[in-house]
C-alpha cells in the first residue's frame, strides 16, 4: 500500500511538471488579425466640426482586431468611396426631408490617404482638414472612406466603409435648458397673460458666431416632414443669437418670424434673453435663460 501511494505521488508531480511545460495559449492570437475602419460597424458616424475662419482639423481612426497587440507595423490605405451615400440615401433616408451629400473636394485637405498602426498599438489616425465657413448649417455634408489595402494582415469583411457625417459646431451651440415665461402684449403695450415653459431646446451653430433655435415652447420640425414642410417650420418659427465683434450679442429672425424689441447677453454657459415677436396676428415677449 505504501509503495502504491508513491507511485501515486511521483505521477502526479510528473503530471504538474508536464503541464507548466505547456504554452499558454492565452499568450498566442486566439483570432484573425483583421484592419478596420473606427465606426464603420454602423456605416455612418456623427463628427463634431467647429465652425472657423481657418481650416479645422479632424480624423478618422483605423484599428486591428484580435486578443494581442501588434508586432509590426500595419500600412493601411484608404480611398473614397461616394456611391455610399446614394446607396444609404436610397436604403434609409427616401423620405428624409434632408439627405447626405458629398462634402465638395474644396472644403477638405488630404495630406495623405495613407496612414500606420505603429506596432504594439491598436488604433492609428488619418488626419485632414476642413474649410468650415460658408458650409450650410442645414445642409447634411458626408466623407465617406474605403479601406483600399493593407500592408499585412487583412480587411474586416465589414467594416471597411464609413459614412463621416459633418456636424458643424460652435462655442455656444449644444443642448439647452429652456427656462422663460411668454407674455402677450395688449394694446398699451403691456405685459399680460404670462404662461411658464421650461423644456430642452437644440441651439444650432449657424457659423462661427450665430446660433438659431426654435422659439417659444414649438416643436421642433419632424424628420418625417417633406422637404418644403421641414424647411418651412424652421424658417417661420426660428430666433438667431448673434455675438457681435466686441463681444456683445443680439437677437434676430432666422427669415420670417418678425422678432424686435430684443436684448441677449452669454455668461457662463447661460443666454439671458428677452425679445419681442409677432404670431398669428399678436404680439409676443418671452423673457428667460437658456442654459447648457
């Protein structure tokens, strides 16, 4: 019994000694290597690009995939791919009352469409500049990226295609915290009927120094509106705030909302604002803040 129990032993720590021998393979790649663009799983992603008078500059990102970090380098080269955009404006957006449109060659700066995932690293950038002013705040610019080739490895079989939607920004654009009361203006010019609203409100960067809202406490407009209604809500129902050159700030329409009698001044994230406008016939004030 006794010499059992070594022989017993003996296989045991044979076996312990046998197993810390064996690799680790955790320690190997567990999948295949594949290069893709950041985003691209969705087809289209959203970039914030601040309004400016200079060219401003922007990225796209391209990764590996896989349990381990690279050895190498990997050389990936990317190249345009436009028919995207019909082909996404026809799958998804038929009815939209704005759909994406290229991003004229005019408005962007490709130093190179060549860019490097350094080895041990996951992500690696392709830098380019846009010319931001005079760009519509309305309109839906799109890039769109193609991952060509790859110096090593190989392609996701997916993610190679991205939509980058422009999102024009500025320093005082973003969500809002609406709080004011709305006021109608009798015949002697004073204030009666006051009516509270506090709701969220989408303040949209025009250019670098203009932002448009909706007034009052009106919807916004509704994608699912046609063209000529989408525009038609915003252009009857939108105030400007804008910051003057030195640094004050008024208040103006969009287009046809008659707005006058206004004052509006910016300090810590916060529009204090009063301004009068025109509705159905009536006069209106709305007296307030807007916060971020």
């Amino acid at each position: 019994m006794k010499l059992n129990k070594i022989i017993y032993l003996i296989g045991v720590i044979a076996m312990m000694l046998t197993s810390c021998d064996e690799e680790n393979p955790l320690e190997n790649e567990q999948y295949i290597k594949q290069v893709y663009i950041v985003g691209a799983y969705d087809i289209v992603q959203k970039f914030d690009v601040p309004y400016g008078d200079e060219p401003q500059n922007t990225y796209i990102a391209v990764a590996t995939g896989g349990s381990l970090n690279i050895d190498q380098d990997v050389d990936v080269t990317l190249t345009h791919n436009d028919l995207t955009i019909d082909w996404y404006n026809n799958k998804y957006m038929i009815d939209a009352p704005v759909k994406y449109r290229k991003l004229e060659n005019e408005f962007c700066v490709f130093p190179s469409m060549t860019t490097t995932i350094e080895a041990g690293q996951v992500y690696g950038r392709l830098p380019f500049s846009i010319k931001s002013s005079g760009l519509h705040c309305d309109s839906l610019y799109a890039l769109t990226f193609k991952i060509e080739s790859v110096s090593t490895f190989t392609k996701h079989p997916k993610d190679t295609v991205l939509i980058m939607n422009l999102n024009f920004v500025n320093e005082f654009s973003g969500n809002y915290q609406l709080t004011a009361t709305k006021y109608t203006i009798d015949g002697n010019g004073d204030e009666v009927m006051p009516t509270s609203m506090n709701m969220t409100r989408v303040v949209k960067a025009v250019d670098k120094d203009r932002v448009r809202f909706i007034n009052e406490a009106i919807s916004e407009p509704a994608t699912t509106l046609s063209r000529e209604a989408y525009f038609e809500a915003i252009n009857n129902n939108s105030v400007v705030f804008a910051r003057q050159s030195d640094g004050t700030f008024n208040v103006s329409s969009w287009k046809n909302l008659p707005v006058s009698n206004g004052t509006v001044s910016f300090e810590d994230g916060t529009f204090t604002f009063c301004y009068d406008y025109e509705s159905g016939g009536k006069r209106y004030r709305l007296r307030g803040t807007m916060t971020k």
